[in-house]
C-alpha cells in the first residue's frame, strides 16, 4: 500500500497509509537512549524542557542518529556524541541492547536502547545552543524517591528511563 505525504516541515512529516495517519522523522534514520551508570553507581539523567508536552521532563540521555553531517554515522558513534553533549560523560565503550518502535500507534521512528560504560567526565554537559538541559546524577538505590519528588514537583517522566533501569545493570 501506498504512503501520502500530507505535511512536511522542517523536523517531522505527516503520512497516511490507508486510513492510518502517522508521523515520521525527516531528519535522523532513528534515535539512540542512551542508559549510563557512573563508577559510583549513579545513573545519569537529564530533564529538559520539551514543548509537546508543555513541562520539563526527567529523561535518559538520547539523541538522533545520522542528523549531523554522517547520514550514516554508527549508532555507537551517535550515542557516545550525545551523551557528551548532553551531560559532558564520555564514555569508552557503548553496547546495543534492544531496538523498537518508541509509538508503534502514533509514529514509524525507532529507538535503540544502549549501556554507555567507562564514564569520564569531560565537560558539564547542558546540551548545544538549543538545549537547556539539567543533568542529575542519580544513585541507582535512591532512584524511585528521586523520581517521585521531581514528579510531585511537576516534571513528567520519560516512560523509557523505567526501561532503561532494567538494563542499567550489566
């Protein structure tokens, strides 16, 4: 069955395959989230503000891949990228866990789950000129209260870092 392009701007565009109407990505081939856990046990998380959902939300670390120059950049490449863009963690190895669908309803974009280990502070982290990003350093043991208080205080939680706990362990 055929695909109808309906809208195109500038990051996202409208398709329609039958009477089914989704969303898909211009740019980037998928997206990498990326689970790091620190020598001291920490897992890094950051919170931003995201304008679909109108709140800052508490969030593994992540980022496309392939949206920069590489249209064929390796996702191990993309992830090491933006972990140390977005919280100035660089890490020595990075290894692919599972890939899915992030709204098998809603969009066709893919997600790729990895463990970034060999963490190495190298900058603060923050994000680029467009990003205001907080990075939060979380004990593994200490994450559920942690992620409660900053729900009470109104950030909305990223389904995926409850997925990504299940594979912060080695």
């Amino acid at each position: 069955m055929d695909d109808e392009e309906l809208h195109r701007g500038r990051w996202l565009a409208l398709r329609r395959r039958g009477p089914w109407e989704y969303a898909t990505r211009v740019r980037g081939r998928c997206a990498v989230v990326i689970v790091a856990v620190t020598q001291s046990d920490e897992l890094v998380l950051i919170e931003q503000y995201r304008p679909a959902v109108d709140a800052r939300c508490l969030e593994l670390p992540a980022g496309l891949v392939g949206d920069q120059e590489d249209p064929d950049e390796a996702l191990e490449l993309a992830a090491a990228r933006e972990l140390e863009e977005e919280t100035g963690f660089r890490p020595a190895r990075v290894e692919r866990l599972t890939t899915g669908p992030a709204s098998a309803g809603l969009s066709d974009e893919s997600l790729t789950l990895v463990r970034a280990t060999g963490l190495t502070r190298v900058g603060p982290g923050g994000g680029d000129a467009h990003e205001d990003i907080t990075v939060h350093l979380v004990p593994r043991a200490e994450l559920r209260s942690f992620v409660a208080a900053r729900e009470s205080a109104g950030v909305v939680i990223d389904l995926k870092l409850w997925a990504g706990l299940y594979f912060a362990s080695p």
